[in-house]
C-alpha cells in the first residue's frame, strides 16, 4: 500500500500554520491535512483568518465544506455547504479557525459576482 492510500492519523499540532500562497491575499494561513499527490493540492485543509481578514469572491466548481472551529466568519450569506458551482467571499472579523473540504480548486471571481454586476 502506498503512503497517500494508507490510514493515516494526523494531529493539527504537529503542522505549523503557513501564510496561504495566493497572490494579494494577506492574514489567512493554512494547514494542510490531506495531500493529493494527483491533483497537487489540499483538499482538506484548516484556515485560520487573522482578524480583519477577508478572502475575495470566488466559485466552488465540486461545492464546499466548512466547519467553524472558533471565532467568527461571514461567508456569503453566513450558509456553511457551498453547493458545487456556488459563489461567494469569505470575512472573519475578530479571527477563526475553520475546517475546509474542497474537492476541486476555487476560482477567485472578483467582488463584481456579489453584487449582480457583469
């Protein structure tokens, strides 16, 4: 059996929060906690937004899960499953850890997607 389809148990302890490596985005940082060899990325991950923080609208092409830990977070219109194709931002503002499950990459849309814009 090779190590990605092995059983595996991991403490969020044993891995050191990294600032998120998108460009433009400053104050989240991120575990990860599962590792796709295939696709090269997370699709089980912890977020932690530092107060303030905000992330821009963006589209869930296979939908999300998310798991508020601690703290506070506006997402959208405050829903935690995001259906696959659904839009929205993301704001905490006193700071949160969150659990996220997201099947497929994001796609950053831009602020003009929330407001009905075209």
């Amino acid at each position: 059996m090779s190590e990605s389809t092995a059983n595996q148990f991991i403490s969020s302890h044993q891995i050191e929060w990294r600032p998120l490596p998108e460009p433009g985005i400053s104050g989240i940082y991120v575990k990860s906690l599962l590792f796709d060899e295939e696709t090269n990325r997370s699709p089980t991950i912890l977020l932690k937004f530092e107060a303030g923080a905000s992330y821009p609208a963006h589209n869930h092409p296979a939908g999300e899960e998310v798991f508020v830990i601690e703290g506070d977070i506006k997402i959208g219109k405050d829903h935690l499953y995001t259906a696959p194709n659904g839009i929205h931002a993301a704001r905490s503002e006193n700071g949160c850890v969150l659990l996220l499950k997201t099947p497929k990459a994001v796609e950053i849309l831009g602020s003009k997607y929330l407001k009905g814009e075209d």
